[in-house]
C-alpha cells in the first residue's frame, strides 16, 4: 500500500495526455478516479517512469483523440452526455471497453429486451443509423406512433436530401523557373456551408460549431468548419453517407510577388466543392 502511495505522489496534481494527437490536460485524481480501470492502474500502481510520453513529456495514448473528451466527461462526473445526431457510439463503447470502464461500455451497448428486440434507449439515444434499424424491428417498449412516424433525427441518412457545401483556403508558391511547387495547397481551415441538421448529422462530432453555435436545426449556416484538415477525409465522409460531387470552383490571387525576381511568388486560393444527396 505504501509503495501505491509513493508512486501516486510522483505525479503531478495537473496531468498532460497526448491522445491520438489531442492534448488533454486533467487532474491526476480524475484520472485515478474509476479503481481497476486501465488509467487507475496506469496513474496509481505506476511510475511516470513507466509510463510512454510524447516528445513534449505528455503521457501518450495512441487511440481516439476526438472520443477521449467522453472519457474524461465519464471520469469527472460518473455520467456521460452525447450530442445530438452522435454517430459514433460503438466506436466510443469500444473506447470505454479499451480504457477498462466496464460500466460506461455497458451503458452504451444496444439495449436488448427480453424478447431479443432492440430497446428503446436505442431509439432515444443512439446515432440516427442504428436507431432505425431499431425503431424498425420493433420493442415492445416502442409504441405505434414511435415506429410509424420517426421524428427527423432518427431518420435514415439516405433519406434526407439536401446540399453541402465544402470550401477551403489555401496557398502555395510558384518557385522563379514556374516548373516545380515549393509548397502546395496548405489548407489552413475546411468550411461547411448548408443546413445544420444536414452537416450534423453527416460529421457528428468533427464538426466544429463553434463559431455559430446554437443553431436551430433547419437554419442554414456557412460558419462551422471541420476540426481536421484533409479534404480527402470529408470527402470520404461524404461519399459514405451517400453525397456526389456536382460542382466545384475556384479562384486565385497572387497574395505576394517581390520585385526581387530571385523570390518565389506567393499565392492564395479559395475553393469550393458542392455536394448533392437525392
């Protein structure tokens, strides 16, 4: 017991994670807080010795950044929140299966009722695909008017049409020969314009709202933007919900050019691609 309590009290009281690229900073009790979880083991039977760190000394996990915030959420207050058209529930049930959080992987499995039928806490709160498939195989907890009228969130992704639009800014340099690239298409920031029932639903939780938050959901906003910063990502997103490409454009200026004819030239472009469900 005593050697537990020595190695606890070699950690510091503000703990550091590097999460799959996502920096954490928590408290060492929150971290301790569920006993026999993988963290407990990791922060109180452990040295920091021990431990694998980043370059910048940050305790390293190489699992799912964006999901470890409802890890965190689960540790501070034993209870977990998702957000509204939350699509990645079994991928966070495996999170919490990882990380040795028995009870909040338990919380987020399917909920089966005694006649095999799936519950309806799925219904309520699971992402808008598996609620479906739920509400349309049918609980006994489920009443008539539940199953033949879904309300709009737990509709199938393939039935709700509409529009994306996906924008970025970027810049490259045209080296003094105009044959090769010194750099190519930094993209500093990709925007998502169209309704926000619509955008939430197609990237959940990788959709930043910070800058026009609050929206009701049959409003259209062109301020959200995506937390990473490859287009290949969206696009892929996109394409397995059922988008395609109808229509792309594109402008570019020359944002400096030196009067020494020795310098590169610098340019900026902005781009837009328009995406269609039907």
């Amino acid at each position: 017991m005593a050697h537990s309590e020595n190695q606890q009290s070699s950690f510091s009281d503000i703990i550091e994670l590097n999460v799959g690229g996502q920096v954490y900073v928590t408290r060492h009790a929150t971290l301790v807080s569920v006993p026999n979880s993988l963290l407990w083991t990791m922060f109180a039977q452990k040295s920091p010795t021990e431990l694998p760190k980043d370059s910048k000394g940050r305790y390293f996990f190489d699992r799912d950044g964006f999901l470890f915030r409802y890890i965190l959420d689960y540790l501070r207050e034993r209870d977990i929140v998702l957000p509204d058209f939350f699509k990645e529930r079994g991928r966070l049930q495996k999170e919490a299966e990882f990380f040795q959080l028995h009870e909040l992987a338990q919380r987020l499995r399917p909920a089966v009722s005694k006649d095999n039928s799936l519950g309806d806490e799925l219904c309520a709160h699971g992402d808008p695909e598996e609620a479906s498939l739920a509400c349309a195989l049918g609980s006994s907890s489920i009443t008539t008017t539940a199953v033949s009228s879904p309300t709009p969130s737990l509709r199938s992704p393939f039935q709700k049409q509409g529009y994306i639009t996906i924008g970025y800014r970027g810049s490259y340099t045209i080296g003094r020969d105009i044959q090769t690239d010194a750099k190519f298409r930094r993209v500093a920031r990709i925007t998502v314009c169209g309704k926000t029932s619509l955008a939430k639903e197609v990237f959940g939780d990788t959709l930043n709202e910070s800058r026009d938050p609050d929206k009701p959901p049959e409003r259209y906003t062109s301020r959200y933007y995506l937390k990473y910063n490859f287009l290949e990502q969206a696009f892929d997103r996109l394409a397995e919900v059922g988008f395609r490409m109808v229509a792309c454009s594109s402008t570019g200026t020359c944002a400096y050019a030196s009067s020494d004819p020795n310098e590169d030239k610098i340019w900026t472009s902005y781009t837009e691609y328009v995406f269609s469900r039907d």
